[in-house]
C-alpha cells in the first residue's frame, strides 16, 4: 500500500513538474519569437540574446486602480486588507511610483479605522487586532512616511497587544487565543523594532524558541518539528537578525538548504524540497542570502563575494521577467496563473534583491535587460526601501519608549537601536 501511495505521489509531482517547465519553455519561445530575428537565428545560431523587459507601465496601471478599487473576486481577502495597501504601496515604491498626498492620506485614514481600540491593527475595521495585518499596517505607513502616516500609530497600545500575544515559552501567537508560528515572532520584532517599543523583556526567549524551529535540513519551520519552508526560514531568520542573536543559527546548513531550493531549470525558487518553482519565494528564499551574506561576514568569512550574492543572481531575474509577468500588468506564481498583488510585491521585491547587492560603498548592480528594468532596492530584513527604513527609525527614536507595567514599577530597559544595518539595501505554500 504505502509502494502504490508513493508511485502515485510520485507520479503526480514528476507531472506537474513537467507542466511547470513546458509551460516555461513556451514563455521563453514566444520571448524568442517576439524580439529576435529569425533570419539571424538561421545564420547564426548562438544569437540568442534574451532583453527581457519589465513591464513597468502596465504594472503601474494594475496597481494604482487597485488602490482605489477592488473587484468582489478580492472578497476572500477582507480580513487581508491592510495586506492589500502593503503589498500595492510596496509594488510601486520599487517602481519609484510617487503616490499622490490625496491617496496617502486616505489610506492613512482608513488605516486608522483598522487599528483596534486594544492594540495593534485588525484585517478591516471593526475585526479583532492580529499579528500579521499589524505588521502590513505598520510597513505601508512607514512606506507613506509622512507625519499623519506615523501618527497612525498608537504605540503605547501597541505594545500593550504585543504583550497580549506574547507566550510563556518566548513565541508569540498570531492574535488572542490564535496559533503560534515563527511569522508571528517576526511580525513582533519587526513593528517592535520600527517604532521603538523593542525591548529584552518583550523577547526574552524568543531567540531560543526561533533556534529550536531549525531542522536537520538547515531551514526553519513553522513551529519546532515540523519541515522546513521558505517563508518561515525567512521569518525566523530575519526576526533574529533584528534581535542581533543570528550567529546563533547553524548558518552554513541554512546557506546549503536554501542555495538548494533555487529550480536549476526554473531559475525562480521552490519553497520547500520536493516543490514546484513560486514567483513568490524570489523573495522570501532569495531575500535570505543578504541576511545570511551579512551574518557570515561578521563570522569572519574570508571567501564572501564583494559584487554578487550567493544565488544565480540573473537565472531569477530571468525568470521573473520572462515568466512572470501578465501582459496587462501584474505580476503571478508561474505561468498559467492568474495575477494578484501578493505575487506582484514579491515577485518585484525578489527581482530587487537580485538586481542590488550591498550598500552605500559597497553597491553593485547587476541588471538584465535594459536599465529601464532597473528597481528601487529594498531593505532584506523588512522589505520596505532602505530610506523608508532609517526615516522611520529616525522619527520613533525620538519618542519615549512607552514601558509597559509588567512587573509594576519596574521600567525596562529599552534596546536604543535595532541590531540591523538600516541602510542595508540588499507566504506561504
């Protein structure tokens, strides 16, 4: 029985593996059709030079009326919907698309009617506060950046739920009386962090608790014991680069499993062993590498590349541009998929990272096509730009950590700056 159950099983995956690779290898035919010319082809057949372009028109278009409207196709998702303003704000901040003042503060307002009188942002208004909606709120309005935009933020009731979440064991649960995962330790950290509420006793143990979510196969999981994955590898690594404790992760079995998960004919990223390619894992796999670059560095890894990441920095680029892309604007899984905006942030915020290396000095490009498919590069550790990043660093430092009173009369001592170089420019199936 189990023999039969893994023929089927087998068979299945060789065949949707198969569908997945025709199905590129006609994206790459018709490219080849569409901006080559035949007859050089014939006289000489090494011409083939692939320019692929980044549609940026068309993804404009798609994102802005999506800011505004929504077709009831998008109903499923509203308990998602500060998701939406992040994930459209997100998109166009790496087209470097300026958004209008008008627009900025309407989704500051309604931002605000998402934020619950308890603490933290719900998924619409009037729904109860969860972690992952309040780190979408918190990113889009650091994205805007203006005053209005960061005095959405309540920060004293902010703190207030992170408490509220927080677990005896040092993991955090997604909303009151929700389930725990390493997404929701890094949603913590990261709006923590953001808006200078981060303090030891919030996270005590939450590095040991992440650290146990490693497996033998180098990645993390979603709680400890269970197989690794891409978007809690990356959740769980970056949560602990913010809390400056990533050293203590086995850091070359992490590299060896997530350099494996890049498809050697794909050129996109699988999410976990045994996976079809997702255009969504450009980033969550991908934007590992600058994270674990880094911490590798300050191990005192002599070898490390000053120009390029760990990855086949163009073969995921290719992908993306030439698979990726829906012709009316959009971005998608993989071809034969339709568009949506959680594919049209990563699959760009992954095409950013494997366009830029580094930072300020230490900068180096490496862009296929044209420079028009050039993106703004965006932070690893949140995935909002560099600037946006040390802007909303800058405003919240000033502020007065809001101490919490646990245990009473006790004020904690605040961590005075994020463990991350905030200048650094470098979901789940």
């Amino acid at each position: 029985m189990w023999q039969r159950d893994g023929g089927q099983l087998f068979k299945k995956n060789f065949f949707f593996s198969f569908c997945v690779k025709r199905a590129v290898l006609r994206c790459l035919f018709v490219h080849f059709l569409l901006h080559s010319s035949y007859q050089l082809f014939v006289i000489n057949p090494s011409f083939l030079c692939f320019r692929p372009a980044l549609l940026r028109e068309q993804h404009y278009q798609y994102l802005k009326k999506g800011l505004r409207h929504l077709s009831d196709a998008y109903e499923c998702l509203d308990a998602s919907r500060p998701w939406l303003c992040f994930w459209i704000l997100h998109s166009l901040e790496l087209l470097e698309e300026p958004i209008p003042t008008a627009v900025a503060s309407d989704v500051c307002q309604f931002l605000a009617r998402c934020q619950s009188p308890t603490g933290g942002f719900a998924g619409g208004p009037g729904q109860h506060a969860h972690l992952a909606p309040t780190y979408a709120a918190v990113n889009a309005l650091c994205i805007i950046g203006t005053e209005e935009a960061y005095n959405v933020i309540n920060r004293e009731k902010l703190l207030d739920f992170l408490w509220s979440v927080k677990q005896p064991d040092g993991s955090f649960v997604m909303h009151v009386g929700g389930e725990v995962d390493v997404r929701s330790a890094y949603c913590a950290a990261s709006v923590a962090s953001l808006t200078n509420i981060l303090t030891p006793k919030l996270f005590e143990d939450t590095t040991n608790w992440i650290l146990s979510c490693q497996n033998w196969e180098g990645g993390l999981s979603g709680v400890p014991g269970l197989e690794a994955h891409g978007g809690y590898t990356f959740c769980g690594t970056a949560a602990l680069v913010i809390l400056g404790k990533e050293h203590m992760l086995d850091l070359k079995a992490l590299l060896r499993w997530v350099v494996s998960r890049q498809m050697r004919f794909e050129g996109g990223f699988q999410g976990r062993c045994n996976k079809l390619v997702d255009g969504c894992y450009s980033f969550w796999q991908a934007g590992l590498l600058p994270l674990l670059h880094r911490a590798l560095f300050k191990e005192g890894e002599s070898e490390l590349s000053r120009q390029r990441w760990m990855f086949e920095q163009q073969a995921l680029q290719e992908y993306i541009l030439l698979c990726c892309q829906n012709p009316a604007g959009g971005l998608l899984d993989k071809p034969g998929k339709s568009r949506d905006f959680y594919h049209t942030c990563y699959c760009l915020s992954g095409l950013s990272i494997a366009q830029h290396f580094g930072n300020m000095d230490l900068h180096h490009e490496m862009i296929l096509g044209k420079e028009e498919n050039r993106l703004a590069p965006t932070h690893p550790v949140y995935n909002i730009c560099p600037e946006k990043v040390s802007q909303a660093l800058q405003h919240f430092h000033r502020l007065p950590v809001p101490y919490e009173n646990k245990p009473p009369g006790k004020a904690d001592t605040a961590v005075k700056e994020p463990t991350v170089d905030r200048t650094q420019g470098c979901h789940y199936d």
